[in-house]
C-alpha cells in the first residue's frame, strides 16, 4: 500500500536565464547534506491529491518510473527506501534557493561520511568541502516542474530537481514537453542504485 506524507520540501537553487520556447529548459538540483545516496534502492510515488488533477500525472509516473529502473532502481510499494513526489508551477514565482558544493563529488568521494556524525552535520578546516546552505534568491518564469525525493526512513526531503521553462506563455503544454523536461531533471541524478555516478556524458 502507498504511503501519505505530509513534510516540508528544501528549497533548491535553480539558475536563472530567459527562456525563448517551451523547448528551452532551464535545469539545475540540490540536495540535502544528510541524503544517504549510496544506500537507497527502492522507489515508489507519494499520493497526493493534486497530481490527481494532472493531466499528465501517468506520462509523467512512467518517465520518472523509467528513469529510476535504468539506473538500477526498483520499484516497491512496502517500505522504499526512497518516495518520489512531483508539483508543476504554472504561475512564476520567487524562491530561496543555495549554492552548494557538486553533488557529485559529495556522492562520489564520500563527504557525507566525512561530516556526519550520528547525522549531525560536522565542520572539518582541513576539508575542501564544506556542508554549509548559502542562501540564494532566484526568480522562476514559463512555468516550472519540481521532482523530489524524500527518504522514508529519515523522513525528510534529501534531493530537488528542477525543469524552468517548461510551458510557453499562452500555451498548453505538451505531452513531449513534459517527457522531455522529466528526463532532463533526471540528468542532474546520475547515481545508479549501487553509489557509482554516471558520466555526464553518458
């Protein structure tokens, strides 16, 4: 059975820039210092009553259920490691957002093992990385689609990504938008089941 969860989302830091169609993305992620992003394995879709309203609430389930399964995700309605939720702004709006180190060296050298302790953020002079949130202020236009991943353990939301430009002024948008914009987040998560990361490349 499908779990309800009520929590309070991380705000993410999106890069800003004029966006001239509906095919002109801007993509960007964060990430919580505490996310245990070699450990995850399982997935599943949070219910919420207003992606029942989405007309494009299955194109988007499949192409993020896709995404998952490729890079070694499996998919489990009992007790996943990881529930997947999604909103899309229609209206632009301001947001917080933070500036933060790559997630992909946090993952990849282990830095949430060097500053956690007993999950409680640590500061270390000696280290180049440090896990600090500094604030920023970002304006969202042409509509905008978030996916996020809570962890169901620890309950709380451990990474963000963001599509800005999704939807042309006066336009609906389309099912290839919406596909398109979805896999294009997920390209900002590039870490397969077992920790390794993905080659932007690849």
């Amino acid at each position: 059975m499908k779990k309800h969860f009520f929590f309070a989302i991380l705000l993410a830091s999106v890069l800003v820039s004029s966006c001239s169609s509906q095919k002109d993305f801007v993509i960007e992620s964060d990430y919580s210092y505490n996310g245990r992003f070699k450990k995850y394995k399982t997935f599943d879709f949070i219910i919420m009553a207003e992606n029942d309203t989405l007309i494009h609430k299955d194109l988007i389930e499949k192409t993020i259920a896709s995404r998952m399964h490729a890079q070694g995700y499996r998919y489990s309605a009992e007790k996943p490691d990881l529930l997947i939720t999604y909103k899309i702004f229609v209206e632009n709006f301001a947001m917080k957002g933070y500036a933060q180190p790559s997630f992909d060296k946090w993952v990849s050298d282990n830095w949430s093992e060097r500053l956690l302790v007993d999950d409680k953020l640590v500061q270390d002079p000696s280290n180049s990385i440090t896990a600090e949130y500094n604030n920023q202020m970002y304006d969202m236009y042409d509509g905008t689609m978030l996916v996020s991943f809570f962890d169901r353990k620890r309950r709380r939301t451990v990474w963000q990504g963001y599509a800005s430009g999704v939807f042309s002024q006066g336009e609906d948008t389309s099912d290839r938008s919406i596909k398109l914009a979805t896999a294009k987040i997920f390209r900002e998560f590039r870490i397969v089941a077992n920790g390794y990361i993905i080659k932007k490349d690849a």
